[in-house]
C-alpha cells in the first residue's frame, strides 16, 4: 500500500468517526425559524424575544362569580366591594339610605362597557328586604349568588355601660346585627351557588376577643354571629359552601370615630402593636382571599384582622 493510500484510508476512517459521533438529527420544523439549535449540547439560545412567550391565560380568580356585599356604600364594606370587583366579581353594592355613596361605588366599578355592579337599597333587619336583595343580584346578572359578604352594622355610639344600656338601643343593635345577619345567612344558605365557589362571611369584631366595657350590646350582637357563622359552617356540609367570619380591630371609619374623643382614638392607637389604626385596605385583602377559590380550606372560622392588639 502506498503512502497515498495509507493517507486517504486514515482520513475516511476519521470521518466516519466523526459522523457516527454526531449526535441524531434535530427536528428542525417544530423549531421557530430563528432559533438556533446547537447539536452539541441541544440547548437554545435564551429567548430575548417577548412576543414569543406563550399569551397569559389566567383569569381573575373570581371572574364570573356574583357578590352581594352588604353595606357597602361606605367603610369596610365598600372597600371589599371594590376589592372582589378588582378580582373579577360582579357586585350588587347594598346600603340602608346613603344612595349616593353607593351609586359612586358603583360607578367606580362600571367603568367598561358592560355593567358589573349594581346598588340595592335594603334594610338588612327586614327579611322580605333581605329576600329581594338576593332577587335583584340573580336577575341583575342572570346567575346564582356566589358570595355573600355581610358587612352591614351599626354601634351605638353612646358607648353605654350595660347598666345605662337602653332596651331600644339594645335591640337596634340586635336587629341590625344580628338579626341581620342571620337573614343574609339564611337566604344565602338557600340560595348560593353549590358545588364549589360558594362563600359566606360575616364582619364581626375583635371586641369579642378583648371583651372592652361599653361595649356590651354591640359585642354580644357580633358573638352572636360568630357563634352563626361557626354551626352554618357545619350545616352546610356536602354544599361546598364556606362559611367564616372576619373580625377585625378598630378600622378608620366613620363608625370608629363616632361618638369618639381624640384621647379614646390615642388609646385604639397606642394598644396595637404595630402603632397604628386599622385601615379598611388592611381588612379587604382577607375578604378576597377567603372569597376565592384559594381560601376554601378555611371554614368555620374567626379569622382576627387587628394588628395584634388581642
Ligand atoms: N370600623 C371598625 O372599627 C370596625 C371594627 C370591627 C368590626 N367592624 C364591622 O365592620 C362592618 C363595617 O363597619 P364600618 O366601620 O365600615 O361601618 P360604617 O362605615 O358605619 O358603614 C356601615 C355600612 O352599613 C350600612 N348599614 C347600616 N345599617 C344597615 C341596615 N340596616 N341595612 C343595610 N345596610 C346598613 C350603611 O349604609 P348607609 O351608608 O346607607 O347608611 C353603611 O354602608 C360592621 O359590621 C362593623 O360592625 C367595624
């Protein structure tokens, strides 16, 4: 064999070598034309490009759903109204007299083309009131109720002892508060959407937890409720219905200040560990998670929204 022929017996040898090193082919057509693959080490090189990544296809978690918010033309309940509608809800906004507050929350949700809430005027002690509430949320959107928040409350602002306690004071705060909010419960009991999604919360108060004087009828109505909120949990069993209370510590409302002296607000300040009043923001946030889909292995709950003043 010559040396020519021993040369170009190497080199084919090389060759093919290296051929069968080369690793399979790569499926170019599934690739985009621009990207690059190394056959190597099959990696891409990083995409810069943000118009490639896939479309976003999260929906807001309680898109869809229908909520009635009591008392939601002001303070707390105005602030979850806004809330669950920036998590996608449709919102039936209920007030006792304050239609223009209402009408403003409204307006500040229905800002697109379509209508996603709507006001209701209803006196939350009075069953048959109750009843249209729910009438109006389901002929409003054309669906079952989802959600019920029951912030609706009143507080005699006379802070009374139980001793000066009046039996018409006393039973104001019972009807409004109590009675009120097992009318709401009770309706959406029987009407709110089974099988997953359903959700009841009741606005309770901490005071229930720090027991405060002057206090009395307006705690022992809220204890009530929890005590609601706790067995409707449990009869509501197979339903997929939660049912929970939220209780939060003083929020800067128009119920915290009245009635309220500059030195009674210092003391709401000063007995809270953070340094601080609640604010309604501070509160909203646990109405939406416990209303979405998230939040469904919390039930029968009390859950304290307070800064950690008890
Ligand atoms: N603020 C606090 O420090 C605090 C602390 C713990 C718990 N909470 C609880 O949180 C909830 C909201 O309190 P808030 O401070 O937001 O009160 P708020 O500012 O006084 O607002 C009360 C809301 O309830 C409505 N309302 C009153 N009576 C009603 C009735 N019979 N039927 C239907 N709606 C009625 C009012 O409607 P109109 O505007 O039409 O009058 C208003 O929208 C209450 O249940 C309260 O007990 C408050």
């Amino acid at each position: 064999m010559t040396s020519l022929h021993q040369f170009l017996r190497i080199t084919i040898i090389f060759i093919t070598a290296k051929i069968t090193l080369l690793p399979p082919p790569v499926c170019i057509k599934a690739c985009p034309s621009n990207v690059s693959i190394d056959p190597y080490t099959f990696k891409t090189p990083p995409i810069l490009n943000h118009s490639m990544a896939e479309p976003s296809t999260t929906a807001p978690p309680l898109q869809d759903r229908v909520a009635i918010v009591t008392g939601a033309s002001r303070g707390i309940g105005r602030a979850i109204a806004l809330h669950l509608a920036s998590l996608g809800a449709k919102l039936l906004i209920n007030y006792a007299s304050n239609s223009a507050e209402a009408d403003l929350v409204a307006a500040q949700i229905n800002t697109g083309s379509t209508v996603r809430a709507i006001t209701f005027r209803a006196d939350i002690s009075y069953p048959e009131q109750v009843k249209s509430l729910f009438d109006a949320a389901e002929s409003a959107f054309s669906s079952t109720v989802h959600i019920l928040v029951n912030s609706a409350g009143v507080l005699d602002s006379k802070y009374p002892t139980l001793a000066d306690t009046t039996v018409e004071d006393f039973d104001l705060t019972f009807s409004v508060n109590a009675r009120g909010a097992f009318l709401c419960c009770r309706e959406a009991a029987n009407r709110i959407k089974r099988g997953g999604g359903g959700r009841i919360i009741c606005l309770t108060t901490s005071l229930v937890a720090s027991l405060k004087p002057r206090y009395m009828a307006y705690t022992a109505s809220k204890a009530a409720v929890e005590a609601m909120v706790k067995i409707l949990a449990k009869e509501l069993k197979g339903t997929g219905i939660t049912a929970n209370a939220v209780a939060p510590g003083p929020v800067a409302t128009e119920m915290f200040y009245a009635g309220k002296t500059e030195e009674a607000v210092n003391k709401a300040v000063e007995e809270c560990p953070l340094g601080r009043l609640g604010e309604t923001k501070d509160v909203a946030p646990v109405v939406g998670f416990l209303a979405s889909d998230s939040g469904e292995w919390v039930n029968g709950q009390i859950i304290r929204v307070n800064g950690g003043y008890v």
